[in-house]
C-alpha cells in the first residue's frame, strides 16, 4: 500500500505487515509442531510398505518371497531404522497434543487430567508393540 | 518502592507511519528494581527518556487484555512478566505477532472486534421468559462445561501465537472460536444454530492445525486449542446429521 495522508496532509505509511516466510524457524514449540507434521509422513510410508506386502501376498508363494527378501536387504533396514525413528517422534508428538484434540472426559465428577491421557496413550502404544513383537517372534518358533 | 541499584536493557521495534516504511530496534537503559513488570519499564521509557513511545496498558493486573506483546519472541502480558526474570537482558519487545503494526507496540485489533461481535458473544435465550418466571438455573456440572472458557480476557496473544491465522488473517482464530465454544456449550443458551455457520467455514475451525502454542501462551488458561478442536467432531456431527431421516417423516 501507498502511504496515505491524513486530514491535515500529513504523510504516513499504511500498518506494517510483518512477513511470515520462515515462521517455524523462529520459535522452538514450531519447530517441534514441524516434526510431529514431517514425521506423519514416516506413518504413511510405512503405511504404504505393509499394503505393498499384503498385495504381494495376494499374488502367491514367489512374490511374498520376494517381498520378504526385499525387507531383509540392508537399504530396507535402514529404511526401517529410519521410519521407527519417525514413528517414535509421531507417537511422542502426538500423545503431547492429544488432550487438547478431546472433549473433556469426566470420570466420578472429575475431569481426566492431561498428563493421564498422555499416560493411557503411551501405555496402549507399549502394550500394543510389546503384543505385536511377541506374535512375531511366536510365529519364527 | 525502593531505589533502583541496577539498569536493564530494553530494546522497543520502533514503526513510526509518517517516518519509517518499516520497524526498527531501538535500545534504552533502565533502571529497574525487582518488583518492577516490563510495562513499568516502558512507562519508565515514556515518562523519562523518549515520550514517543506507544503501547496500550490499562488495569496493570492481567485482566484488561490490553498490554499484550511479544516479550523475547514469545506472546506476553507485560504487566505479568517481570524484568527481574529476564536478566541480564536485553529485553526485547515487538508489537504481537500477526497483527498489523499501527505503531510501535500498538497492533489493529479492528478484524478481532469484527470477528469477536461476528459469533453472538452473549446468550440468546431458548425462550423468552418473563422476570416473574425467575432466573435461569444452571448446576455445577453444566457450569463447568464453559467457565475455563469464559475466562477469556480478548488480549489476543493467542493470535500471536497462531501461525495458521497468521498465514491466513481471515482464519477466525483460536480466541473469538474459544468464546464461540463458551456460549454454544452453555446449558442456558439457544444460538447454537446461528454460530455453527461460522464455526462449520474453512475460516472457522477447520482452518485449525492443532499447533496448540495459543493455549500455552493464554495467561487466563482458557486453552483455546481445546474449544477449537473439540468442535471439529461438532462440525463433523453437525455435517453428517442432514443424512438422518428428519422426525415424523
């Protein structure tokens, strides 16, 4: 905007719009809001390696072979390495801004704290890993 | 109060319309004593050294909503944030995030008001009722559903704390949609349907990421991001409940 003029004719800039390019940088609570957005991205390409197999899998004995020894390869391991990382992150992240994401949960007249729906989260995700890790290492025996 | 023994930095971003195109720093020493709030530090700057420079105060107790500003980057009342908790300094003061600049530490709050008066922010009765007929009840429970929420003293530092609103100014942002929540969640009140509209827009909650900084910063702990996201799941609810066959029919 052009700078205006007021009734008595004095000059003067329009209200200072500050520019928002690089707004994550400038702040550490963004920049973890950054991670938790980036790392959803390792959820979904996780997401997406597991449909593979299951579609392999559907096309018999060789391909669910080859699908397995492809995950065995060293490229997927540390693909894997990486995405847990990511997944670590995300479940982190989002366990942190769960509480404010829900309708306040009243238990005997008393709403549930924060710090212990973070807790549930945290415990249903180690429960559930710690069961999936089990059936996995069952199923090798 | 006792005598001052020690100076502290203060550094104001300076935005003067009629000679600056844009702000600048400007540094002042003062001398300051434990029991002194930043916003003593800029009436110090104003009484004493540079009279020119603007900023909004009124109560100096956390309850106007008037003196918000960006303290070291982060969005502050600045008659609750003591300079002795920011020593050595320097102490650097911005108008808030995401609001255009008027001057100095003075930001538009003209959009605000327009969105705050926009979402009814009063009950609208279910039904008229004549005085005769006695107050209108609520119980502890239904009180506590909307008192975190009515907490909200309109200081705006949860603007200044959204990115979302300001990347996009139009966003209905994280405080008026706070209050918004406050009166479609009270026992009492029957406008709900008149603020769905605009709780239901892409300018509304939808434009909400969950960045959840506007409710670490609000110094009334109404947490904003709480009443914004919960009405993602009314939105949803208020969407999908047209496909319902209607009553009686």
């Amino acid at each position: 905007m052009k700078p205006q003029s007021n009734e008595s004719g004095v000059r003067r800039n329009p209200p200072y719009v500050r520019p928002m390019a690089g707004w994550w940088t400038r702040n550490p609570f963004f920049v973890r809001y950054m991670v938790r957005e980036v790392t959803a991205v390792a959820v979904w390409i996780y997401a997406l390696v597991l449909t593979f197999g299951v579609v392999r899998l559907s096309q018999g004995e060789a391909a669910w072979n080859g699908w397995l020894d492809a995950m065995k390869s060293p490229a997927s391991i540390v693909l894997h390495l990486v995405l847990l990382l990511g997944m670590v992150l995300h479940v982190h992240s989002w366990f942190e801004i769960m509480p404010k994401t829900m309708a306040p949960i009243i238990v005997g007249g008393e709403r549930v704290s924060a710090e212990r729906i973070q807790r549930t989260g945290w415990t249903v995700a180690v429960v559930v890993t710690v069961l999936a890790l089990a059936l996995a290492v069952w199923s090798q025996s | 109060m006792a005598e001052p023994t020690q100076t502290i930095e203060i550094q104001v971003l300076r935005y003067r319309p009629e000679q600056e195109t844009e702000p600048v720093w400007q540094s002042y020493q003062v001398p300051f004593t434990e029991d002194m709030s930043v916003l003593q530090g800029l009436q110090y700057i104003k009484d004493e050294i540079d009279g020119s420079v603007s900023f909004r105060w009124s109560c100096r107790m956390a309850i106007c909503g008037s003196c918000g500003m960006m303290i070291n980057r982060k969005p502050s009342l600045s008659c609750q944030t003591f300079l002795r908790d920011l020593l050595p300094g320097p102490v650097k003061v911005e108008a808030l995030d995401h609001l255009p600049i008027e001057r100095d530490l003075v930001v538009s709050v003209e959009p605000f008001v327009k969105k705050l008066e926009s979402i009814k922010p009063y009950i609208i009765p279910k039904e008229a009722r004549a005085l005769s007929e006695g107050e209108y009840l609520q119980t502890p429970a239904q009180l506590e559903k909307i008192e975190q929420f009515s907490s909200c003293i309109n200081c705006m530092l949860c603007y200044a704390a959204c990115p979302q609103f300001g990347l996009n100014p139009e966003f209905t942002g994280p405080g008026v949609l706070a209050l918004l929540h406050r009166y479609n969640a009270d026992s009492r009140d029957g406008g709900r349907a008149e603020r769905m509209e605009i709780l239901n827009a892409e300018e509304g909650v939808w434009s909400c990421t969950a960045v959840g900084y506007c409710s670490e910063v609000c110094p009334k702990g109404v947490d904003p991001a709480n009443a914004v996201n919960q009405n993602k799941v009314n939105s949803a609810l208020d969407y999908f409940i047209r496909f319902l066959p209607k009553k009686g029919a």
